[in-house]
C-alpha cells in the first residue's frame, strides 16, 4: 500500500517540477557549476594529499563556498523560479562546512552527531531531487549516484566516530563535495546532449 503511494507522490513531484533546467543554456550552466564544485572540492583534497599548508584554509571552507557557489548559481539558473529543494542542498553544505570549521575551533561532542545528521540530511535529499528531476537521458542517473556516495560518505563518517577511528572529515566532505560536482556536471552534459 505504501509502495504505491510513493510512486504515486514521486510521479506528481517529477510532473511539478518538468520545466526545470530546460533552459537553453541551463545545462552548460550546470557543467561549469560542476566544474567549480569539483575545484573548490580539490583545495580541501590538496593539503592533505600533497602534504602542503594552503594559507588562510581552514576545515570545512570548500563546503561552506561550495553551498554557498550552489545556492547563487541555482538561484540564477532557476530565475524567477526557486528550486527550494537544491538551495536547500547547498544550505546543507555550507552548514556542514560551518559545523567541520567549529569542530576544529571548540572539539564539542554534541558537533559530531550535528555533522552526521547534516551529512545524512544532505545525501537524502539529494536522493530526492534524483528521484524526481525530470531530466532525460543519464541525468537522473548521474545524480542518483552522486547521492549514494553522499550516503556512503555519511555512514563512512558515522562509523569511524563510534569506532573512534582516525578519519579527517574535511577530507571525506571535499571527496563527497568533488563527486557531487561531477554527478552534477554530468546532469548537464545529459541535458546537453539531449539539446544536439
């Protein structure tokens, strides 16, 4: 009973929403957002992979510009529309990034359950916009699976605190920030392609 009505709710969303990005240059738009998510994402990934100090970064700045680069660009895109659902991602993001650079400030216990819930939160609803974009072609695929690494990443995160592991989280926000970008750049290749 419970199947069909979420059918039914995803179907009427999909339906709500179909004029979205249908702009014509609404998918090059997402292909350079992508592009910028993904280097943002490499700023929080070369410290540590390089062994380097970048001056004036700190943990959790690659999120928060990067919700903050998706809130303007969606926003823009979507003019006089508001798509509240991928503003609210970016929201997500940059209050990740926030929660990352307090935690690195004031080491508080009650920020690490924060960070997990704004994680999971932000990895769903991305989910949700998979399931009900109305993008032809690999689109919907391209975010779906972005969403699932916001997932794996969130339970990466969740596991490693109750294990008391070792784990940077700016590093696994930057790596889950990149692939977002890339799910995102690959919504508009797809709706590129489908304008030829």
């Amino acid at each position: 009973m419970r199947v069909p009505d979420l059918l039914s709710v995803l179907r009427a969303r999909r339906n709500r929403v179909a004029g979205r990005f249908h702009g014509g240059v609404d998918g090059l738009r997402l292909v350079v957002l992508g592009v910028l998510l993904m280097c943002l994402a490499s700023l929080g990934l070369a410290g540590p992979l390089f062994k380097m100090q970048i001056p004036d970064y700190g943990p959790g700045n690659s999120a928060i510009f990067g919700g903050l680069m998706l809130c303007i660009a969606i926003i823009r895109i979507g003019q006089p529309a508001l798509y509240l659902d991928w503003i609210a991602s970016g929201l997500l993001y940059i209050g990740l990034g926030l929660t990352l650079l307090w935690l690195s400030i004031a080491a508080s216990t009650l920020l690490v359950p924060l960070l997990c819930i704004l994680f999971l939160a932000s990895a769903l609803l991305r989910l949700w916009i998979a399931m009900t974009i109305d993008s032809p072609g690999d689109g919907t695929a391209w975010l779906a699976a972005g969403a699932l690494i916001g997932l794996f990443s969130a339970a990466w995160i969740l596991v490693m605190e109750l294990a008391e592991g070792g784990i940077d989280r700016d590093v696994v926000l930057s790596v889950d920030l990149m692939l977002y970008g890339l799910s995102i750049a690959g919504l508009g290749q797809s709706l590129q392609g489908q304008r030829k």
